[in-house]
C-alpha cells in the first residue's frame, strides 16, 4: 500500500482529470498562435526561428505534465535561445518578451499545483538565475542595466505571487487526497475486521452445536452396550431415540448457520437463539448420557438481553459438552445468578468415577476451541472467565458477564 501511495505522488499525471488536459491545449493552442506573429513582428525574427523557439516552448508544457523534469528542461532551453536570438532587436522587451514571460509562468504554476514545492521552487529559481546568465552573458545588453532590470524584477515579483498561491492550492489537493486514502484505508480495515470477527463468530458457533451434540451422541453410543446389555427393550428403544432427537437438533442448528451463510436472495428459516430457558432441555440430554447435573437457576436471570441469554447458555453448553468428553459420569452442578447488576455462571464437576469403563470414554479434545471460544463471547461483553481444576478436584468454569441493553 505504501508504494501505491508513493507511485501516485511521483506519477500524479496519472489522476490528470480530462478537463484540466483540454485547460493545458486550449492555453498552449492560444500561446502558440499569438506568440509566432508578436516574435516575429517585435523582433525581426524569422518565421522558421520563431516556429521553432515557440513549438518548444508550448510542447514543453504538455510534456512537463507525464514528465516534469524534461518539460523544465525545454522549456528553460527555449527561454535561453530566445533570449539569444532576440537581443540585438533593439528596444523589444529583453531577456524575457510577453510570451516567454506566459509560457514560464505557466510552467511554474503547472508545477506548483502538481509537484511538490520544492519543485516549483527550484524552477522558479533557476528561471531566474538562466536568465541573469543570459544578461551577464550579453555584454552590450548588461550595459543597460534600465531595460534587462526592469524585466527581471517584474517576471521575478508576479511569478513570486503566482507560485505562492499555486504552492497552496497543490498542498491543498494533496492533503485532501492522503485524507481520501486514508479514510479508504480505515474503511477496508474495518471491513477486514468485521469479516475477521464474522468468521470467528461462525466458528464458534459452529462449534458449539456440533461439539455439545456430537458428544453427547459418542457418549451414548459407546456406552450404550454396557448400560443397557441387561437392560429391556423399551429402554433400547428410548435410548436410541435420545441418540436421534440429538443428532435432529445438531442438523436443525446447523442447517440456521448454512442458511444464513447464502446469499441474499435466499430467506433462510430463522430460529430463535437458544435462551436461559433452553438449559432445562440441554441438562436433560446431557443426563440422559449418564452424568448427574443439578442446575440453580436464578429467576431474575431471565430478564437479561438476548445476548448475554444467549452467551449463558453457551457457556453452559460447552462446559457440559467439556465434562461428557474429559470426565464422563462425573457430577455436574450449573448456577446462574444476578448480583450487583451482573450475571455469573458456574458450572463445576467432580472427578469422574474410577468405575467408569475405558471403552466409554470419547477421545479427548486437544484443540482448546471450546475455551476460546467462551472467553471471546464473554470478552465481546465485557466480561471476564476464569477456568481450571476446581479446589475439591475436577473442573470449574465461572463467568461474570455485565449486564447489557444489547
């Protein structure tokens, strides 16, 4: 990005609007015209030597626009050979007639509105100081110092004026094109940021839903030839019916996630987000699966925002999905309550029974996505989450989330 920015400063030529090209032909079209009969008409000069002195003098103005540094070269060039061919004319302005005088203030206002100032500046002063060498070098014209003096010290104050204000206008422009790259700048920043934070949204929601369900259903299947070998028929039956209202409710969460993921012309079906009044159902399919969960829920948690519902619940859901793949069988005690304008979540389990047999036990989680997870959706609110072994043994989970009207 920086050598973009960099390239558009060097090259500005490049953002020249059509208009301001018409402005430069429509200026060089009229000079050209004037400038071959008044050369040759004040000073004797011939047609051809006039053509030529004023077709560089004009094209320099065109070129000095791609490129600065030749268009300044001509263009001083042309001043020089005009000032030699001219100063036996007599009593004709010298060393700078009316048209020189045009095309160099030209040049220096072009320039001071393109370039930086330093530019400008320093073809403004060697403007000056060619045509001073042009006077010392004129011996005869040097001798009076009347006609050359007057000429300088006009061309040198009017252009001074000129390349002040043209200094101004290009600062100007330029500041308010770096204040237009930068506001892109922040714009694709923010747009980066928010896809960034979009995607670690869906991630962990994504992740949600399918770690709490998927466990749940391995736990089930693992362990269901052991709990139900002795076990009748309907128990089987309900078993499996468990097994199969969990993997409906991934799919059915799933399918709300895809479907806000198509494209605008779709209308996905939206389902409320789960809520504190969802946990009921997410401890009696976790117990189901053979862990003993108790839950303490405070009644005035349940006029918190949406949001904070929502976070609740999934921290509940990931802790409980925590302990099915860690500590299968352990003891499981969920609180929810409101204190001084805050809500607070603990989920806590014992250490799993030793009794629990090694076939039925999932293969553990490594990828620490859970707890990240938590501690992103419980800092996005402003919250804090504190996890690690428990005093008693096991595993603790507690969040203390503000309140919000979000």
């Amino acid at each position: 990005m920086t050598r973009r920015m960099t390239t558009a400063v060097r090259n500005p030529s490049a953002a020249l609007p059509f208009w301001a090209w018409c402005t430069v032909a429509v200026f060089c079209t009229a000079l050209y015209t004037t400038a071959v009969p008044v050369t040759t008409d004040a000073y004797d000069l011939g047609v051809l030597v006039a053509l030529a002195v004023v077709t560089v003098q004009c094209g320099s103005l065109v070129l000095a626009v791609p490129r600065p540094l030749t268009g300044t070269a001509l263009q001083l060039a042309s001043v020089v050979a005009l000032a030699l061919v001219t100063r036996d004319s007599g009593n004709a302005t010298w060393p700078l007639p009316v048209t020189g005088f045009l095309s160099l203030g030209a040049l220096i206002l072009l320039l001071g509105l393109r370039e930086r100032w330093y530019v400008s500046l320093s073809t403004w002063w060697l403007s000056i100081v060619v045509l001073a060498a042009v006077v010392v070098s004129s011996p005869e014209r040097y001798a009076v110092p009347d006609e050359w003096g007057t000429n300088l010290t006009v061309y040198a104050g009017s252009t001074a004026m000129l390349l002040i204000a043209a200094i101004a206008l290009g600062q100007r422009h330029r500041i308010r094109a770096d204040l237009e790259r930068a506001r892109r700048d922040v714009e694709l920043e923010q747009a980066q940021r928010l896809y960034v934070e979009e995607r670690a949204r869906i991630a962990r929601e994504l992740h949600d839903v399918v770690a709490h369900s998927m466990s749940l259903i391995h736990m089930q299947a693992l362990s269901a030839p052991f709990r139900l070998r002795a076990a009748e028929s309907s128990a089987v039956d309900q078993e499996f019916e468990d097994i199969a209202r969990s993997a409906r409710g991934a799919l059915d969460e799933m399918r709300q996630l895809l479907g806000a993921l198509r494209s605008e012309d779709d209308d996905p079906d939206l389902v409320p987000q789960p809520q504190l009044a969802d946990i009921d159902d997410l401890v009696t399919s976790t117990s189901r699966a053979g862990i003993p969960v108790e839950v303490e829920l405070d009644p005035r948690a349940g006029t918190a925002s949406p949001i904070v519902q929502l976070t609740i619940y999934r921290i509940v859901q990931e802790a409980l999905s925590n302990v099915v793949r860690h500590a299968p069988g352990a003891a499981t005690t969920i609180d929810v309550s409101v204190a001084s304008g805050s809500f607070r979540v603990s989920v806590r389990n014992a250490r799993a029974p030793s009794t629990s047999h090694p076939r039925t036990l999932p293969t553990p989680d490594r990828g620490g996505a859970g707890l990240r997870g938590m501690r992103e959706r419980v800092g996005l609110l402003g919250g804090q989450l504190s996890t690690g072994p428990a005093d008693a043994g096991g595993f603790l989970v507690d969040a203390t989330i503000p309140s919000t009207d979000q």
